[in-house]
C-alpha cells in the first residue's frame, strides 16, 4: 500500500532541524493550504492588478487561461450551472469573481455552482468558511 509523508522543519547552515512529520493519506494536509494560498494570492491581485505578478506566484499559472477560458464559456453560455469534481469548485469561484471584477464582466452572479469532494476536511472548510 502506497502512503504519502509530509516533513515540516527548517534548514540552517546546510544542518537539517526536523519538527514534524505526518504519513498516511495528506491530501488534505497538502491541498488545502495550497488552495487557500491561491485565493490569498487573488486577493491580493485585487487590489493590485497585476498580471505579471499573479501568473508568478499561482501554483499553477495554466490556471489562468484555464479559469479566463470557464469565465468566458459561463458568459456566452445559455446555462447557467456550473459543476466541478472536488473543492477546486471554490477557488474557480473566486477566480471567476476577480477575472470577472478586473475585466468589468456581469451576470456571473445568476450562476448556480455544484460540486463534491470526498474529503471530509474540505467540505467541513467549505461548509463553515464559505458558504456563499
């Protein structure tokens, strides 16, 4: 059986100081704040709007054209439901909300989101922490 590890601690002078390590299945452990630190890094660009910067500092920088592309398709679209596998439904939430905000697109809020995750601990984030 596969299982994932995730080591926390610092590295001085070359000299590695372990503080903790986890082992099991951290999914949650890993995306979560890797989810979150993508929407702190949107809201920061908007109050900047910086292209530049925003593409330098996402996880991914494909999520750019990939989220412009949802927002364009979700504008011309008839429908008006969106559905994502998994809590990624929230950061494309957010992404739509700035892209949306930075090139002055309306009616995005008539959108009815939909998605599921099997993680108990990001649906216990989003349930609590995001609820609109």
């Amino acid at each position: 059986m596969l299982k994932n590890y995730l080591e926390f601690g610092s590295i001085k002078n070359k000299q590695k100081k372990r503080y903790e390590i986890k082992k099991g299945n951290l999914y949650d452990w890993y995306m979560l704040p890797r989810y979150f630190n993508d929407l702190h890094i949107l809201d920061k660009f908007s109050k900047s709007n910086n292209l530049v910067k925003l593409s330098k500092e996402l996880h991914h920088k494909e999520d750019l054209k990939f989220n412009f592309t949802i927002l364009l398709l979700l504008k011309v679209s008839k429908f008006r439901i969106f559905y994502e596998f998994g809590q990624t439904l929230f950061e494309k939430i957010y992404f739509l909300k700035v892209f949306s905000n930075y090139f002055k697109i309306r009616n995005l809020k008539k959108i009815r989101w939909r998605g599921n995750d099997i993680s108990e601990m990001f649906n216990f984030f989003c349930n609590n922490f995001y609820k609109n």
